[in-house]
C-alpha cells in the first residue's frame, strides 16, 4: 500500500473547486475557468474535458478530471458555479453581476 498523504481526502478536493467557475456555454456544455489560470471546456454528454489532465490520465474510459466533477457537483445543485462554494459566498461573483451589463 503506498502512501498517499492527503490527495484522496474530501477537504483537499474540494479545496480545488473554490477557484473554479463554471459556465454554461451550450446545452451540455461548460466552460469551466480557475481563478487566474486556464479554461477548459467540459462536454456533459460526452463526460469529457478538454485539459491535459483529463487526455492523459483520464480518457474517456477513465475517471474524470476535478473540471469534469465539479460541472457534475454545479447541475447537482451541490455547488455554486459562481464561486464553487457549497453555500454561496456573499462575495460570489453570480451574486454581485447584475443582467445589465451584457
Ligand atoms: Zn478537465
Ligand atoms: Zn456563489
């Protein structure tokens, strides 16, 4: 058994979700972007990404990258797309954005 530290438990991967915002670009479709870093798009029907992450160690017979997850966790209602925070924060960026600007 080798040792695995923390990877595996849940405050660390969810640690990963709160600096990523997802979009929805089409039906099926997201647009998942972290904070100050990339952007990847998410296909929901396929259950695909399209980072490194998800093409190298994933595939589409594998498992799926925390993009793939966290668009999974936003359409279960689990998590914000704004903020990726369980319970919306008062700074969260779908609160403050109002419709008028687009
Ligand atoms: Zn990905
Ligand atoms: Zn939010």
């Amino acid at each position: 058994m080798s040792t695995t530290h923390d990877m595996t438990s849940p405050r660390t991967r969810r640690a990963r979700f709160r600096s990523l915002r997802a979009e929805q670009i089409a039906p099926g479709m997201f647009e998942v972007e972290r904070r100050g870093g990339d952007t990847h798009v998410v296909d929901r029907r396929e259950g695909a990404c399209d980072c490194e992450d998800f093409e190298y160690r994933m595939g589409p017979a594998g498992g799926a990258c925390y993009h793939l997850r966290f668009v999974r966790l936003v359409e279960d209602g689990v998590l914000c797309p704004g903020c990726g925070y369980e319970r919306c924060r008062p700074s969260c960026p779908e609160r403050s954005t109002t419709e008028e600007d687009h």
